[in-house]
C-alpha cells in the first residue's frame, strides 16, 4: 500500500514536469511559425508597396528596419530563417517564402495587387495556395546579418531644429526614418517642412500598425456621413437570443469599440492579435467572439479586437466602397489597407502608408472633414473623435474615439490629438494651430520617442519662423 502511494505521487509530481517541457516544445514551433509569417509578411509589404509606388526596398534594408528590434521571442527566431521572393514573369511579387520547419510548407505572404496588398496564408498553406500567374524565383536569402551604413538625407524643403533632431537621441533611443511637418492655411498647404533616413523619402511606405486604428474610425466617419450608419447603433453581432433574454454582446455599439470600452476580455495588453497577425487566422476567427466581462461603456481597455469589431458594423458598406477609393480622394495613393486571406480588411493594425499620405490624414482632420470643397467626414466628426467620453487610459494621454488625445501634455495645445502606432508611429493633429507632425520611426521594443516633447518643440520652432 505504502508502495503504492508512493508510486501514485511519484507519477503525480512528474506529469506536470512532461507537461511542461511537451508544452514548451509546443510553443517553441509555434513562435518559429509566427516569426516566419511576420518575416513573410514584412518583406512582401515593405518591398511590394515600395515597388507599386515607383520606389525600391531592398531585403537588406528590410532586415535592417522592420525585422530588427521586434517583440521577443520571435526577435531572436526571425533574422535566421531563410526566405524566398517570388515574382511573376511581369517582375511584380507574388509571394514571399520563408522556411520555418522541415516537415512543414514555408510561411507565404501573396501579395494580391495594389487595392488591398498582401496577406499572410494559415500556417501550412502550401505555395500554391498562392495567387497569380506561374511564378519564377529570383531572389533568396539565407541568415542575415545586416550592417548598412546609417544617415538621413538632407532635405530639400527646408528644415527645423527639432526635426533634425528627431534622428538623434535627444527625444529617446528609437530610430526615426521619416519627419513631416505641414502648416495649414485656409484648407491648403501653407509650409512643408521634411527630413528623411537614408533608404526613405516621401516615396516610402511603411506599416503603420496602430496608426490603422484612426484611420478605421475616419472610414467609420465616412460611413457615418453617407447615412449607412451611426455610431449609437449595436454593432449588430446578432449572438443568441433565447427565451427574451438576449447575449450582452448585442448591446455593444460602434461607439463602445471607438473608444476601447466593449467590455470583452483582453489576455493580453493591446489584445495582442498575433494568430490573425502573422499566424494567418481571419478576422472572424481572432476578434469577434471574446466574451463580455464588464457593462459595455464602464471600463478603458485597449484592444486590437475592438477596431476590428467596429469596422465590422461597416463592413457591407465597405465592399461597395473600399478604402483604396476613400485613400484616392484624399490623393493618398500609396497607402493600401490589407486584409486577412478572407478578405476582411485588418484595420487594426495592417495599412501601409508613407509619411506624405499621414500629413493628408492630417489635414483632412485640420479641414474639419472637407477636402478639394467637399464634405467627406460629418459635421462634428473632428470634435466627436477628439472628444474623451466615458472610461479613460491611465498614463500620459488620454482617449477619444479611435485617436490618442494630448490634453495632459505640458506646453501643448489642449486641443491636440493623435493617432499612434507600434514602433514609434504619430499623426499629430494641432487644430488650433493647423499643424500636422507626422513622424515614423523603426523603434526597437524598450525603446522610444518623446512626442509631446517633439511636439512642443516643434510648434515653438514656427513661432520663431
């Protein structure tokens, strides 16, 4: 009996040490997979996009930016796996492999044209799961270690102090490739002021991450403006309804995911959305269905699934005017909002979009929504996204619908407002100023940026003009 007792608890204390170190393999390949997903999609992104709009990037310049510096653990998987670049006979990509697993397809971002870019494929989608015409390979690269001579390129439209100083350390450690600066006057370009690392130029598109975010809710706002919604209205999820009593989910409106307080769960900060990412899951698979454990409109929590929940109230609208047709209007031609393999757009995270274009985003905001004469966001719009109602952030900004707002900064106008991304992304929008500051950056996780502290310098700068 003893032996036998002794037997069970040896077994008891030992499963979880299996458990463990099966679960920890387990994990290990799973990261492998999402690192090779992230790595295919940046080079298909950064390279395609560059490439549509007239420009280049090269896979040394990619590793060097967007795949250095990235969340651990993939930082450490991504720069040794090895990659493939797949071009059509026309030169244009198709695809992007890289290889993760011996026993396992590589990872494959498609790039499906200009409209709405590239998308990730599932984990063991094979390569011709891909789209296009036959492809021929031209470009493969093993481990990379790139060591490319850094700068910034001088720039031809006049400078300010601060702006060359955003590519030092005097407002953190993160690395800037790109700093617009736009005084607005009577709804058009007053002065322009630009700078530039060595590789970008207002040809160069770039992830803009969250900065996605803002832009979802100005397509919202557009939506809102043509009558095809109202941010009031229930997203319409439509979940159960049994004996009277319906889901509490229904109540969520478009306005509760604006401004980050749906309620729903949240395993991680930010709802860290890496499955639909670079793991090649859908929209609908990622961010619809997570559970409400708090009254919709009582708590702040920042989350990815939210954005993505919000353009789903608009998402029948959008297939009859996608965002690519909303980008033209506003002369934003090389910004391209891409989309799951299913075709949802992932507005949460996943435009690409150059400095230049943002400073039109910008301005749109500083026009109080009219561009070229013509109304494209609603009457109050501006005030409406810039205003904060209900739960807010801890920390230095607080939050209005789908924009990060400025009211808690020293030295800066209350009235600013500002849609921030990952890796040091920021529209700045000044309106009683009519200044936008658009500054992009490659910044590396712990590290950062000062952007109220830019901001204000910045607008004393002008001043001194």
């Amino acid at each position: 009996m003893i032996r036998t007792a002794l037997a069970a608890a040896t077994l008891l204390f030992a499963l979880p040490v299996h458990a463990q170190t099966q679960q920890e393999v387990l994990d290990g390949r799973y990261d492998r997979a999402l690192a090779a997903g992230y790595k295919a999609l940046m080079l298909c992104g950064a390279i395609a996009h560059a490439e549509a709009n007239g420009t280049t990037r090269t896979p040394e310049s990619v590793a060097q930016w967007e795949l250095t510096g990235i969340q651990q653990p993939l930082d450490g998987i991504v720069g040794t796996l090895p990659y493939e670049i797949v071009r059509r006979p026309t030169g244009q990509i198709a695809h992007v492999g890289v290889t993760w697993a011996d026993d396992m397809p590589p990872r494959i971002a498609a790039y499906f044209g200009t409209d709405t870019g590239c998308s990730i494929l599932p984990i063991g989608a094979p390569e011709d799961a891909s789209n296009g015409d036959v492809p021929m390979p031209v470009e493969k690269g093993e481990v990379e270690n790139p060591d490319l001579a850094l700068g910034v390129m001088p720039s031809p439209e006049g400078d300010l102090p601060p702006i060359e100083a955003a590519f030092t350390n005097r407002y953190g450690n993160g690395r800037t490739t790109a700093v617009v600066v736009r005084q607005v006057e009577n709804g058009n370009a007053k002065a322009n002021y630009t700078k530039f690392a060595r590789g970008f130029d207002k040809y160069t598109p770039q992830r803009t991450w969250s900065v996605a975010k803002s832009i979802a809710a100005t397509l919202i706002g557009a939506a809102v403006h043509q009558g095809e919604t109202t941010v009031e209205e229930p997203i319409g999820i439509n979940y159960w309804v049994s004996g009277g009593v319906s889901d509490p989910r229904n109540a969520i409106t478009i306005d509760h995911a604006l401004r980050m307080a749906t309620g729903r769960y949240s395993d991680t900060p930010g709802n860290r959305t890496d499955p639909l990412y670079f793991g090649g899951s859908t929209v609908d698979e990622t961010a619809l269905n997570w559970p409400v454990i708090h009254k919709p409109g009582t708590v702040f929590r920042y989350a990815n699934n939210d954005t993505l929940l919000a353009i789903k109230a608009i998402g029948q609208w959008l297939t009859f005017y996608p965002p690519h047709e909303f980008f033209d209007r506003l002369g934003m031609k090389a910004t391209v909002a891409e989309t799951d393999i299913r075709g949802e757009y992932v507005l949460s995270s996943q435009v690409w979009s150059t400095a230049w274009d943002l400073t039109a985003l910008g301005q749109l905001y500083l026009n109080d929504g009219v561009w070229n004469g013509e109304r494209i966001l609603p009457e109050g719009w501006v005030k409406y996204v810039s205003t904060p109602s209900g739960p807010q952030p801890d920390g230095p900004f607080g939050y209005g619908a789908g924009f990060w707002l400025m009211n808690k900064s020293d030295g800066v106008p209350a009235d600013t407002f500002a849609a921030i991304g990952n890796r040091g992304q920021y529209v700045v929008i000044v309106p009683s100023r009519q200044v936008v500051i658009v500054r992009r950056g490659e910044d590396p996780v712990g590290s950062g940026f000062d952007i109220a502290a830019f901001t204000r310098d910045v607008l004393a700068a002008l001043d001194s003009k």
